[in-house]
DNA sequence: GTAGCCGATGAGAACGATTGTCAAACGCGC
DNA sequence: GCGCGTTTGACAATCGTTCTCATCGGCTAC
C-alpha cells in the first residue's frame, strides 16, 4: 500500500543523517542542496506518514513549528533540547509517568495522556552566547 | 503606563466568566455576541500582555491554536485538560520541576524551561461515552 | 516485456492563526 | 478642556501547513 519513490527514500536517508530536529522546511532545503530535489509538499506528506508509523518524533517549538527527528529510543520517551541549534537528548522520567497517572486517577479522569519536552541551552550554545555578551 | 480601556476591561471580563481553555477567536466572537465588540488585533493584544502578566495560562492545543484561561494559582503550574469538553484541573508538580533541573544539568544544558500537559476524559464525559458504548 | 491501474508527486493556490500597519480615537495627567 | 502618547481596528501581510489537480511512475497481472 506504500509505494517505495525516489522522494521517500531520500527524504528517509536526510532523516538518517541528520541528527538533530528539523523542520519539515528545513529538510527541504537540505534536499534541494543534496541535488536529490523533492517537492515540499512531498516532504510534509512523507513526514506526517512517518510519524503516524512511528517512525520519526514530532513535536512542536515554541513558536508552533513542527520539526522532525528519527529518534534513537523506540518506545514512549521524552526530549531534552536546545532551543539554539535543536540538539537533542532522549530522556524518559519513568516517574513522570506514574505521577501522571496518578494525578489523573486523583481528579477521576481516565485514559491519560503526556506531552512533556524539556528546552534548554546546550552547552556549546551557552559558551557560545557567553562569549558575545563577554566581548 | 497601562491605559484602561472599554476594550481591555471587557476582556478581562470574559476571561472571568469564561472557565475553560478558549481561544482568542471564540474569545473574540463572545465578546461580540455580548455586544461588547472588540477588534481581533486588540483581542490578541490583550491576551498577550495579560499573559506576559502572568494573568492568563496560555497553552497549545494538539492542532497548534493558542488557548488562555485565567487561572486560579498563580505561580508555575501544570494542567489535566479534558480532551472532550475541556473541563481543566490545575495542578503542580514539584517533582517534574526538579527533575526537569536535573536532567538540564546533567546533560550540560542551561536556563531549562518545560512544557508538560496533561490530557485525560474526565469523569462526565467518560460516563457519557460508556453509556453510548454501553447500548 | 508491457499495459494499465491507482497511488504518489509537485507547482502553485488556498488556508488559518497570528502579527504588522498606520491613521484615527481616546485615556489621562495637566 | 488640551495635548501627548498610547491604544484601537480595519485591513494587509506573514508563514507554516494543507489542498488541488494534472501528471508521473511503482507495481502487478497478463
Ligand atoms: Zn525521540
Ligand atoms: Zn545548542
Ligand atoms: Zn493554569
Ligand atoms: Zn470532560
């Protein structure tokens, strides 16, 4: 019901070798200057297609963009950030989802769902910031 | 430096009688059914230098539209949300935040900021969804 | 191999929430 | 009441995302 194209599996090979989130526009850049040229419309359907399989992450910046990332961990985990350059680490908090379901038991609510993303300045990020306000 | 204005007060109005999440159109179009016709612009307006206040919760619903609600605490907190009717508990977890501290440091990240929402059927609406099931 | 069905593609238009523009309106301290 | 500077609002602009639809091209059956 899948067919295998050209764009698929190109857009695919981007997510391979990109490790950091990135949005849907972004991974249509990185297509077009990889000469492998897929249509925008293309990429969004393909990465909807994939996230409904499973098989990236999405989750949504504070701006409201969507960005994309094929995620290492395979099951339920949570992300750590960095609002600057989009590196990304993979945490999972196995007390965070006790305590969710515990809170929603608490108040009578039933099937219980999380988002959860934590945003921060990475490392090289912060000397980088810190080196411009110090100059 | 903050004027008050026909247009700010009947906003502050509707969010005291509003309970629930509600975005800045529905807000938008209350106010006009009640007469108190207010501009968009000035509606987003409002809301946002009430949220920068600290007066009103915004959050973003799973398609990416902005919701505010004024809130009963005051500080930091988190929400369980309704995904059926929108009924909203708010709640706290001093917990999540100092894992959330942790886990920055612990991968180098600084100025750790978190998103967490939680969303559930309360009890009404999941009474009202078994008994359709149900016959 | 190849005909042909039907999903996939892509250029561009459309969409929808939000923000910007700017002249006119109006709080507010005098 | 005056005047200044903020606020307003109709409308345009922005921008990520989705829709449209003519065309293309996997895939399968022969
Ligand atoms: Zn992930
Ligand atoms: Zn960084
Ligand atoms: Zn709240
Ligand atoms: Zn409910």
């Amino acid at each position: 019901m899948q067919r295998m194209t050209r764009q698929r599996s190109a857009v695919a090979d981007v997510l391979d070798a990109v490790e950091d989130f990135r949005s849907a526009q972004q991974l249509h850049e990185i297509l077009r200057d990889r000469g492998e040229g897929v249509g925008l419309a293309t990429v969004y359907r393909t990465l909807q297609s994939l996230a409904d399989g499973g098989e990236v992450d999405v989750l949504r910046t504070a701006d409201g963009e969507s960005v994309y990332r094929r995620c290492v961990r395979r099951g339920h985990h949570h992300h750590l950030m960095c609002r600057v350059c989009g590196a990304t680490v993979e945490i999972d908090g196995p007390s965070v989802e006790t305590w969710a379901a515990q809170m929603g038991a608490q108040h009578g609510f039933e099937d219980i769902d999380h988002t959860m993303e934590l945003f921060g300045t990475c490392a090289r990020c912060a000397a980088e910031g810190h080196r411009r306000e110090g100059s």
